[in-house]
C-alpha cells in the first residue's frame, strides 16, 4: 500500500483536480491512502474568517463570501450537474462555520481556529471524492477525525499513536474491502469529545507520515509543484539543483531548519520504520522525483540553502547586569515555550541571550512583553536567516558579500547567518 499526499496547489483550480485524476489513473490498480489539502489558498482565506470574527477587523459576511465563491467556481469548472449533491456538501460546510461563530468567542482563539480553518480540507476532499466518483474512479471518502486521534491542544494536536493506529488500521482495512482508493484530508484530527483540531500549519505531510506508520506503508509519496527536493529555493538562489536521494538524518535537518518541501514533522514516522518518502512532481507525473530514505549521505552532496525572511533577533539580558546562567535561561525557555514560539537560532554569551524567530505577529509582541517582566529586551526585525547544509567557505563568503551580518553560527556541517533583508 501507497500513502500519496496532495498539496493546496495541486488542487488549487478545477483544472489541477482533473490532473489529480489523471495521476490516480496512472495508479488504478494499487491500493492507495490519498490524503489532500485545502484547495489552493484557502486556508489563508479561512484564516481570514476567524480574524475578521474573532478581532472584528473585517467584515465576516465578505470573507466567507470570498471562500464560499472560490470553491463554488472550482465546482463549476468540474462540470457538475446543478442539482449534485456535492453543491449542499459545501454548502453544510459554510453553515457549520456559521455554528461555530454563535457559539461566541468563549472558547478561545485556537478553539474557533480549528473548528473553521479544518472546514477547507473537508471541502476538498468531497469535491475531489465526487469528482472521480463521477469520473469512473470509485474511492471511499473517509473523515480523518475518525481515525487521527488528538488531545486538546488546538492548533498543535499532539497524537494519541495507540489509539490512532488502532483506528486507522481497522477502518481503513474494512473500506478497502470496498474501494481501492481512500480519500482523507491532511492537517486535522479529532478530540475524545468530538471536537476537531489541526496539527500544525502545513501539517498534511505529518497527517500522511502518521498513516504510512500506522499501515507499515510500501511508500509514502508527496506531489509537489517541483521535481523534487531541490538544493535551494530557485526564488532566492538560480543555481539550485535537484537532490537525486537525501537520507532522513539531512531531511530532519533541513525541515528542522525551515525547508518548506516537507513539514518537519514527516520524517521520524517514517524512520522509525524505515519507510521510504518520495517527493515527484504533480506537472511531470511519470518523473521520478527525489527519494529520502536510509541512506549514508545525500546525492549529490552539495551545499543547501534555506532561506527564512520575516525573522526578529531578540538580545535577552537581566537588568542588574548579571549572567544570564542556568535559572534564567530556564525562564526565558520556559516563556518561549508557553507562546509557542520556536527557536530558530540561539546564542549566548555571559550577560546576554539572542533567539532568532518567525516574527508573528500573534505571537511574537505577548513573548516581549512577558520577558520585560524579568529581563531586559532588545530586538531587531525585517531580518533573514539563511541555513547552509554541507557548507564551503566559499558559500559563505559569496552569500554574505555585501550583507550587514547581525549574528553567525558555525557547527561541522551547517552555518546559520542572521543578516538584514535586502
């Protein structure tokens, strides 16, 4: 069995769902686990939603029209007769948005985040379900907060592994005595009290990891808008080339390090029962793409690059002067932790400390002003941190020419440099 996993942009249009199809024909007679995104960008556009309801900086009725609208055209793209049921389908999603908004704001931010942003996977995966059933390719739509069973921590659900792969195991094994090909949606799961959450932004890579384990999968493959994993990003770096194999220990490393190819969370499944990844091209679908897997080293080993804008360098220091030692390096980890901001970068000398992070906007101004309780704060922002894998001097001379560096960090084989955008 094959775990395929489908990004917004491979299903961003009605044109891409027809490609989608054309892919799973290339596939008709093996079993398959399909686990797609929301369409296009509309989590962004669902994001939008719980803002303007939840800051009331928006009007609600137009970013939910705006979402409405977007599938509704991709519906009519697919040539659906008026009167599918696929049309109520989406409709019912809108109306259950609209359920959770007059429960009011009680529950918090993460709470209604999860409820409304999950409404674009579910979307997806029944108009995608109702399009090859009515295409001659017969699948079993199966809602993931079935079988991928969380706690309660909205927005980051942490996984129940004994009872998920219980559940997966058992309805998935009884819906493919029916259909060959399972239809579920990436990034969400469900509560024991029947509340949905998601597991992170970008988190459908994870939820097809979570599956490949469960079922001792053959091979789990992730169709992307590239050939496969690429050295670097082309938008910041025109030499980039394509990895021919990368071994779990350098995958980890570049997702960990924000390499947006895969989600970070995707490779320790896999590894821990040596299941293989590949990553092909969803526009060259007969391509072998990159595979990641148990291999000593990376092929061709050449430098890699990730590139991380948007970032803030924090300078944490006590107000007396002091060193910033054991006890108070406990505190300042301990307040990252509680805001759920991630480390990118951490250096530290006798009275100060420096963290590099995404600069959020939701996140990143509570985290200043709860260490200003203790300590004192200074940051710079509109930064980029760059992460060089397998580096040469030469690379890093090249990528720092002419650049106003603010911090650098070297290990054996990886450099990280915090420099000023532009």
């Amino acid at each position: 069995m094959k775990i395929f996993k489908f990004g917004g942009a491979s299903v961003k249009d009605a044109e891409s769902v027809k490609n989608v199809a054309a892919i799973l024909s290339l596939f008709k007679n093996e079993p398959l686990v399909v686990v797609i995104s929301a369409m296009g960008k509309s989590t962004n556009a669902l994001e939008k939603v719980v803002n303007a309801f939840y800051y009331k900086k928006q009007d609600v009725k137009e970013a939910i029209t705006e979402v409405k609208d977007f599938h509704f055209k991709i519906l009519d793209g697919l040539g659906f007769r008026t009167d599918h049921k696929i049309f109520q389908q989406v409709e019912n999603a809108f109306t259950e948005i609209e359920w959770v908004m007059e429960d009011g704001i009680a529950k918090g931010y993460a709470f209604i985040y999860d409820q409304i942003v999950s409404q674009g996977e579910l979307m997806s995966t029944k108009i995608m379900s109702a399009y090859l059933n009515e295409n001659g390719f017969s699948n079993q739509w199966l809602d993931a907060r079935d079988i991928i069973q969380t706690d309660n921590t909205y927005r980051e659900g942490q996984i129940n592994w004994t009872l998920t792969e219980s559940l997966v195991r058992n309805k998935i094994t009884e819906l493919q005595k029916k259909d060959k090909i399972i239809l579920t949606q990436g990034f969400i799961g469900g509560t024991s009290e029947n509340f949905t959450t998601t597991l992170g932004r970008e988190g459908s890579d994870y939820t097809a990891a979570i599956l490949s384990y469960c079922l001792n999968a053959e091979e789990m493959v992730v169709w992307k808008d590239v050939p496969g994993v690429l050295s670097a990003d082309p938008k910041y770096y025109t030499d980039a080339v394509k990895l021919q194999e990368v071994s779990y220990l350098d995958a980890i490393e570049l997702t960990y390090y924000g390499a947006t190819v895969i989600h970070p969370k995707t490779i320790k499944p896999l590894e821990n029962k040596n299941i293989p990844l590949r990553v092909r091209s969803f526009l060259a679908p007969k391509e072998i793409g990159t595979s990641i897997g148990n291999y000593t080293s990376t092929k061709p080993l050449v430098p890699c690059f990730i590139f991380k804008a948007n970032q803030i360098l924090l300078s944490i220091s006590a107000k007396d002067f002091s060193f910033v030692a054991e006890d108070a390096l406990s505190k300042i980890f301990k307040t990252f932790a509680d805001h759920k901001v991630k480390i990118n970068l951490m250096q530290n000398s006798a009275i100060s400390f420096s963290v590099c992070a995404d600069n959020d906007p939701f996140k990143i101004p509570g985290l200043i002003d709860e260490l200003h309780k203790d300590f004192k704060v200074l940051y710079n922002d509109n930064l980029r941190l760059v992460t060089v894998r397998h580096y040469y001097q030469s690379t890093i001379d090249k990528l720092t020419k002419d650049k106003t560096i603010l911090l650098e960090q070297r290990s054996r084989h990886t450099a990280q440099v915090v420099m000023k955008e532009g």
